[in-house]
C-alpha cells in the first residue's frame, strides 16, 4: 500500500520559491502593460459577479477562473462596431446588404482573431517566461521523510520535488514535456478556433460574429478559449495509479478549485477500497474554510472517515 501526496503551490512557496498569484501579476506587470492592463479588467469583472475581492497574493487557483471573464468585445470594439454596422436588419436581408457585411466581416474578423490570438499567445509566453525563471533552493529544510513506496500528483508547473527531495517519479498535471528537455505549461488556455470557411460565413452570418468577437448575449466574453482539458488529462493515465493501491492521501497546498475535483474524484473512486486516512497539510488545516472544504469533498466522495492534518513549515 502507497501514500499519494497531492502537491499544489503552497508546497513550493513553503519551500521558499516565489509563486504567489501575485508574483506572476507583478511579472507581467513589468514585461507587458498591454496584458497586465487586460488581466486587471478581468479580475475587475470577475469581483463584480462574484460579488467578493479575490486574494491577488493568494488565489492562484482562481488564476483561470479570472482569465475566463476576459473582455474581447473591448479590446476588439472598433472591428466589432464595424461589424455590427453592416450586420443586416432582419426585416431588409437582401442580397447587397449580405454582401457588403460578408466584406466588411471578412475584413475585420481577420483583424479580430489577430488581436484574439496575441492575447492569448502572449499570454501563454509571458507565464512560460516567468515559471521558467524561478530559481529552486539548492538546500532547503525538509519537511517529511518520504518512504519509498511514496507517489506524487503535482499540481504546480515547478520540479521542487525532483531538484530538493530527489524523487524520480512525479505525475505533473499541468506539464507536458517537450524535447530537449523543454516544457510546456498547461494553464486553461487553447488555441482558438481557425477561421471558418467563407461558404460558413454565408450561412450562419451572425452565428460567426459571435464567435469571432466574443459577442454571446449572457455574457460578452469567450469563455471557452480557456477551459483546460481536463477529461482528456485524465484520459493520458496522469491520475492512474492502479487500483486499490492507495492507502493514505496527503493534500499539501493544494487548494482543491472546482477546475481540478476530478482529477482527485477519480483517484478516490479508482482506490476506495483501501484509503483509509485523508490529511490536509497544517496549514491549511489551519483555517475552518479550508479545512470545511475538505471535509464537504471527501464526504461528497463517498468516504466515510475524518479529515486529519500533518506538519508543515508554518
């Protein structure tokens, strides 16, 4: 029987590493104003509709969660006026009308998923710049003695398990490696979709408006431009640990948001039978919201037993 131990970001920074949310923020901030100015309006529309501040220092899990509220309607806003300028009134569709906002939608779509797509690729290369630059601790003091039948989920985008404790087999989520040892980070974003062909166009004019501009009536973003694949994560084997293998699981900084509960219901459904202990590290323990959280998911999970906490550094 193994222990699992699910890493998250509050290992890395226990460790000394420089990973806050907010660090990231103040990277950007340095590299890109363009990008920092249109993370800072997300998150500014992602308090209005929760009705709540988020912790910039701390809720590093809501990072993908605040990118969905992206406005691309403004950052487009003069391709997009134009557009809805010479989109035809239902009541005089006739021939010329169509031609000329097929024209004028062929001309400013372009412009649209350029400006799109360096939001998204400058995105993408910013955080890959910046998680490429954290430097790990030679030595730092250790925690836990890990025993060799130990197993490993990290979540975060870093090889502190790897570089400080020496563990060779770590299943990470949120890398994929490339070659010559490169990496590529998954953080909820996809590419988007390519244009569509100008027969499509014809038919389903408005219909390629919306998905062009980000123009959808309930909420004049382009949400699914960062759903994370996470079924298809799953898919790989990345959460595969055989079955009734698991004995105990030790959250440690791991902030279990809503995007990353299945990858954890599978594990418990897949070792069910044998976890026998759930531990929450100290520190987050610590603190009732978190620590009720926990709680509400492994009940929800079918387990029947108490949450318990283990020693950190706080």
């Amino acid at each position: 029987m193994s222990r699992l131990f699910v890493i998250g970001n509050g290992f890395d920074t226990a460790h000394g590493l420089q990973t806050k949310y907010s660090d990231f923020r103040s990277f950007v901030c340095k590299k890109n104003r363009k990008i920092f100015n249109i993370i800072e309006q997300a998150e500014i529309e992602y308090n209005k509709t929760k009705k709540t501040a988020c912790d910039l220092s701390e809720n590093w899990s809501y990072f993908e969660e605040i990118l969905g509220y992206t406005d691309f309607q403004q950052i487009n806003k003069e391709e997009t006026v134009a557009i809805k300028e010479a989109l035809p009134q239902e009541k005089t569709q006739g021939e010329n009308e169509k031609e000329n906002f097929i024209k004028v939608f062929d001309e400013k779509s372009s412009k649209i998923f350029e400006n799109n797509t360096y939001v998204l690729k400058e995105t993408d290369k910013l955080f890959s710049e910046w998680i490429e630059g954290i430097e790990i601790p030679k030595s730092h003091q250790k925690c836990l003695k890990f025993n060799p039948t130990d197993k490993f989920l990290n979540f975060n985008y870093t090889i502190t398990l790897e570089k400080l404790y020496g563990i060779e087999e770590v299943k990470h989520i949120h890398i994929n490696q490339c070659t010559n040892k490169k990496y590529k980070y998954i953080f909820g974003f996809k590419e988007p979709d390519p244009e569509v062909n100008p027969d499509q166009k014809k038919t389903s004019l408005r219909n390629n408006f919306t998905r062009f501009t980000g123009l959808e009536k309930e909420t004049g973003t382009v949400k699914n431009e960062f759903i994370k694949p996470v079924y298809s994560i799953i898919d790989e084997g990345k959460v595969d640990y055989g079955k009734n293998e698991i004995k105990e699981i030790y959250f440690w900084g791991f902030e279990l948001a809503e995007v990353d509960k299945p990858y954890i219901e599978k594990i418990i459904n897949d070792h069910v039978g044998t976890i026998k202990r759930v531990k929450l590290c100290k520190f987050q323990y610590s603190i009732e919201k978190k620590r009720e959280k926990y709680r509400q998911f492994i009940k929800n999970c079918s387990l029947d037993i108490e949450l318990e906490c283990f020693k950190d550094y706080s």
